[in-house]
C-alpha cells in the first residue's frame, strides 16, 4: 500500500517482538502498512485511519502494542478543531460567499472574433445591459446570439453559452454580408464600390447590368435584384424582385499618397521602469505601491491575473501588475534612408491590407521624393478587386419597372 | 529438476503461474519488488527473508525498508547487497 491518494492516515510506532507475524497476519487480513523502518523495538510505519481501527484483534493476539504518533487528514484536522465554532463558522461563511459569486458572471469572453474587438463586443453587450457582475439568471442567451447578429450582419454565426462564472461568446465572422430571410421581402442590388473595368462577371441570380470590358462608377448597379418576366412574344408582363447574387471582379487602380514630415518627434526610452502591483474587483482596479510616482512621460503595460477556482469558476477580484517605462521626446530629422524605410514600410502594410481583403495586386508604380518639409511616397496600384457591396433595389426602380410593364 | 517443473517445461506454460516462482525485479542496488511471496519470515534493518513457493529469498543490505506491501508484491528499499535462494 502506497500513500498516494489516502485521505487520512496515522504514522504509528509498533512495539513486538516478533514484527514478521505481526506484518503477515495483517497482510492476510488484507491490512497494508507503507513506510515500514525497523527500530530495536519493533517498526515505525503508516496505516490508514480505516485500517488502525481493524488492528486491535491482531495486536492481542500477538502481544503488539501500537501507538499513533502521527494524524495527517481532513477528518483529524476537523477533530481537532470541533470545539472552534469561529473555525466552523469561517467554513460555512466560505462556502456561501462560493455560492454567492457562483451566481454572477465574473467574466466574459469571446472566440473567433477578429475584425471586431473584445472591447468594442463588451461595449455592445453593455448596452444591452450584459455585464460582468450581473446575475447569470438574467442572462438571456438566444437574446445575445440575436442582438449580436442583427448589430453586426458580417457576423454570420454566435454561440453564447454560460460556463460556471464565465459568459463565452463564440462568433463567425465572414468577409462577405449575409443577408437573411426571404429574398423576395430584400430585393437588393450589387453596386460598384469604385470606379474600374469590370474583368470578370458571374451571375447568379439578378439581371445584370454590365458586361465585361464596361467601365463602371462608383454606385452604379452591376446586378440588378429585378428580374423582368417575358412572355413567348418577348413581352414585358411582370418582374421578379430577388437578392442579386454574382461573382465580379473589377480592375481598378487606386491611388496611392503618403507622407512623412522630415522633422518628428520620437520616444527615447531611459529604461527606467517601475512596476506596481494592483487588486481589481470586477471592472475596477486599484494601484497597491502608493508611494512610487509617476514618470513624466512614460509607456504602461498592465497585464491582468484574473483568480479562479476552476477554468469556468472565475471569483470577482483580480490581481496584477502594471509597469511603467519611461521616455523622453525627442525632435528628430529623418534621414533619406530612414524616411524611405518608413515610407516602404507604411506601404507594405498597405499591400497586406489589401491582399487580406482579397484584393489582387497586378502591378504597382509607387516613387519617392523630396518636398520642402517631408518625404512623401505616391503613385498607383493597379488591382483586380472582388464587389462586395450591396444596396437594397430603391422604390424608385420598382416604380419604373412597374410603369414599364404597364406602358 | 522436479517433475512438475518438467510438466510445465514440457507445455510451455508460464512458470510464475503454474509454479508459484517468484518474480524478483531490482531497481540498481537500491530498490527491489518480489512478486508470489509467501509470508515475510525475518526483518531487520540488515537482512529480510521473505518465505517463497520456491523456498527462502534472502536479501541483505544495509538500512531495508519495507515501502509497501500487499497480497501480491513487497516492495523493499535500502543499500542491497545481496539476493540469496
């Protein structure tokens, strides 16, 4: 028998002159002792609470005497401390503030969210007076994943789910607009975001207005939601209005300006920090080194330790630290090179930008040069750029459609 | 070699099962598990012997513990010296 896993057992020493028919007659009564050390007298070792109670019989009948000299265990510990009523109270005091805070949501998160931020999901839940601190039995889940749907429509799939103390908010985000319900209560259009020559086009659903080769402006309907009904003498006898769907890539060229003044300021860090240790309940914190200062200028970074029981039992404090870095501003001039670093680095983040957008790049002629007081990077960048904007079909488009059928 | 040996030689059965032989494994010098003990017949701090189907299984060293022991195994730590049948 090995420790691992006793709740509670004694450490006794065992007193006889003959311990091997003592240990063998406790091993065929199925008793086990762990940690056996030989003494003169007989053997130190460990036995189980349940099992010391067995061992009377035995220690008769083969002249043992056993004497505890060790209690380790919950049931001792409470034994122990049976006449300390502040003892008892403390644990039932403990066990209903446990249950208290098991009533709240102390802390909301969210999982696959990318475009929009947890701050600005907070901010929406807040609004709809969901909060950290509130009673979990007046959170209305299917009301969160419709709120949450109907605020954002690029958010195409939300999950809200309790978990012990947490709020956890899975979403689905998707590049392209999810219009639901009946196509035929939102007729709705595809418009050109930007001027360019439509390259490639493929219709779904609509009546399309382009072909390839067209150029297009800005707002102009690509696909139309109306669908015009003929009949076998390719008479106009009524419409159809639906949710125009189509595949459309324009090549467009954007144009492309950044600038760079010469003389800017930048931050020198001295590297000196100072750290604080800060206690926050719920949504409010507070610094705990009181008698540091404060830099002039400086940088924070707090970093947040929420407590918890478990993964999903989150308690309503936290702990943390905050540090300070800080800084001097310094007005610098940049140099040729470094303004042309900077300039080409501002543009690949937009080239980035534009590819994560599903933007094609086909070419671009981008050049650099001097102005009187700044650096300044433009030119053109040509792309093949999916449309992905829609607009519902006007009154007024119905209305001509209507005439038109009846002219 | 007895004749029960030579019967289950001859099937090739398990010979810890079909004889009861002790099955002894040895950690270094430092730690020893006897498996199909019978009874433990001496124990001191210098030498234990443990009583097997086979006969007696003494082991000698220097400061023995008996870390656990059940039905099945004994389990001993110490400075072992020396296993003897």
């Amino acid at each position: 028998m090995k420790s691992d896993g006793k709740a509670s057992y004694v450490q006794v020493k065992v007193v006889s002159d003959r311990p091997e028919r003592f240990l063998n007659m406790c091993r065929h009564r199925q008793i086990g002792f762990w940690n056996i050390n030989r003494t003169e007298e007989g053997f130190n070792a460990c036995i189980t609470r349940q099992d010391f109670l067995l061992i009377k019989d035995i220690c008769y009948k083969t002249g043992t005497k056993v004497r505890i000299t060790k209690k380790v265990g919950v049931p001792f510990l409470l034994f122990k401390y049976r006449k300390h009523y502040s003892f008892l109270v403390g644990i039932l005091l403990s066990c209903a503030i446990l249950y208290l805070c098991g009533l709240f949501v102390w802390n909301i998160s969210f999982t696959g969210n990318s475009k929009y931020t947890n701050s600005m999901l907070l901010k929406f839940l807040r609004s709809m007076n969901v909060y950290s601190g509130m009673q979990i039995s007046k959170i209305d889940c299917d009301n969160i994943e419709s709120s949450i749907r109907n605020e954002y429509p690029d958010i195409t799939w939300v999950s809200a789910e309790i978990s012990g103390t947490r709020l956890i908010v899975h979403i689905k985000e998707n590049d392209v607009a999810m219009v639901t319900g009946n196509s035929e209560d939102n007729p709705r259009d595809i418009v050109a975001a930007e001027n360019g020559i439509v390259h490639s086009i493929i219709t779904r659903k609509g009546t399309p207005m382009v072909k390839v080769g067209d150029t297009v402006e800005k707002g102009q309907i690509l696909v139309s939601g109306v669908v015009k009904i003929l009949n076998d003498a390719g008479e106009h006898v009524g419409n159809i209005y639906t949710e125009a769907d189509a595949d459309i890539i324009v090549s467009a060229q954007y144009e492309y300006y950044d600038k760079l003044n010469v003389q800017h300021e930048s931050k020198i860090y001295t590297g000196s920090t100072k750290t604080k240790k800060i206690f926050g309940f719920v949504d409010r914190d507070i610094e705990l080194n009181f008698s540091f200062g404060t830099f002039e200028n400086y940088d924070v970074i707090t970093k947040y330790e929420p407590c918890m029981l478990t993964e999903s039992f989150y308690l309503p404090f936290y702990f943390g630290s905050r540090v300070y870095y800080e800084y001097n501003e310094v007005v610098e001039n940049y140099t040729e090179d470094e303004a042309k670093a900077e300039l080409s680095k501002h543009f690949n983040y937009y080239i980035e930008d534009l590819v994560e957008n599903k933007v094609q790049i086909i070419e671009y002629n981008v050049k650099m040069y001097t102005d009187s007081d700044s650096f300044v990077m433009s030119g053109s960048v040509d792309v093949l750029t999916p449309v992905i904007e829609y607009r519902p079909v006007t009154d007024i488009e119905i209305k001509v459609n209507e005439e038109n059928k009846n002219g | 070699m007895t004749g029960k040996e030579k019967f289950v030689n001859g099937l090739s059965i398990a010979k810890d099962a079909a004889l009861g032989a002790p099955i002894v494994t040895v950690l270094g010098n430092y730690e020893i598990y006897v498996e199909n003990f019978k009874s433990i017949v001496f124990y001191e701090c210098d030498a234990i012997k443990l009583l097997t189907k086979q006969g007696m299984l003494t082991i000698t060293g220097n400061m023995l513990e008996i870390q656990h022991y059940d039905d099945e195994e004994i389990a001993i730590k110490g400075r072992i010296c020396s296993i003897e049948y």
